[in-house]
C-alpha cells in the first residue's frame, strides 16, 4: 500500500441504507458504477439472502443471520458485479436489514475512468 492509496481511502464516501424485507425478492440498491464495496449487516433477526440476480432464492446468495458477522464484498473481490443492483429476501416477513455502501467521489471517478483503471 503506498500513500495514493490511503489518500483514496479517505475520500471514499460510505451510506448506510436499510430496509424492510420479506419473503419476495426486493431491490435495496441500484446500479452504481462508483461503488467500490458492500458491507451486509446481520439482521435483528432471522437470515437474509442478498444477489445481484433479481430472482433471488432464500439461501442461495451472500448470507447473513441475526448474531453474525458481517459480510464484506468489493469490487477487489468480485469484479464489476459490485456495481450491479443488488436484491434481498428473507426467510420470513418483515425482516429488516442494512448494508454499507462505499463509493467514489465523482472526480476520482472520472479521472480512473480516464485512466482506465477501477
């Protein structure tokens, strides 16, 4: 790790967005081609399901239970997929749940983009 990447690390800007889910697949983040990762929180109670796959199946995708850790994807880890709209079911009603979005401020953005890199 050199100094540009601490720097970088220090503009990244994260948001927390939580939601109510049930049984039916929803959708809790769009596409952001700035997202750099994702952070699945455990749920109050129960277990979550999260894909980016619209057709999500209880239990198979990224899961998190209720007294567990959470669970960390980057763009490092999985590519571009990062940056696709990601879903969530649960294993029962109204179960309620949060993620940590991390993005890129605009500028650095674009200039990556220029560079064609990130």
């Amino acid at each position: 790790m050199c100094i540009q990447d601490v720097a970088l690390g220090l503009k990244i800007s994260s948001n927390v967005v939580s939601f109510t889910v049930g049984t039916t697949a929803a959708s809790i983040l769009g596409v952001n081609s700035k997202r750099r990762s994702i952070v699945f929180l455990p749920p109050l109670a129960g277990t979550l399901t999260y894909s980016p796959n619209s057709i999500v199946v209880a239990g198979l995708g990224v899961n998190v239970t209720a007294g567990g850790s959470p669970i960390e994807l980057s763009r490092d880890d999985i590519g571009q997929i990062i940056a696709e709209s990601w879903f969530a079911i649960a294993d029962a009603a109204d179960r309620v749940g949060a993620v940590i979005e991390s993005t890129l401020p605009e500028e650095i953005y674009d200039a990556a983009k220029r560079l064609k890199i990130g």
